[in-house]
C-alpha cells in the first residue's frame, strides 16, 4: 500500500477528528475535544498503514469508553 492509501486515510481520520472536536467543543466534552486533536494530528507522525488505522479505529472509540 502507497502514498496514496496514507493520503486517503489521513484525510478520513482529519474529517472524523475535526467532527469530534467541534462535538467536544460545543458540549465541552474534554474527552471528545483531545481525541479529535489527535486525529487530526497523529497521521503525520505514523506512517505504517496499518499503525495509521489501528490507532484511528483506537482513539475513535476513546470517548465512547472515557465519558467525563
């Protein structure tokens, strides 16, 4: 898998990360707020595909597990 796979799953874990955060910020759900600035952020810093959707699929369910 390419460049391209990391593109398109960056962009799908941003748009879920960016919903979160408004979610969080608009709730004031601190979980929900950090957990959508780490999936905004995290992609950058992993490049392994499979690392990339583990953690997504990780920290998409964070906030449903940790519930300030």
């Amino acid at each position: 898998m390419g460049s391209s796979t990391s593109l398109i799953l960056s962009v799908l874990f941003g748009s879920i990360g960016m919903g979160y955060f408004i979610y969080g910020k608009k709730q004031q759900h601190g979980v929900a707020l950090l957990t959508g600035v780490a999936l905004c952020a995290f992609p950058y810093f992993v490049s392994n595909v499979f690392l990339v959707i583990i953690i997504g699929v990780v920290l998409m369910a964070l906030p449903y597990f940790l519930r300030d």
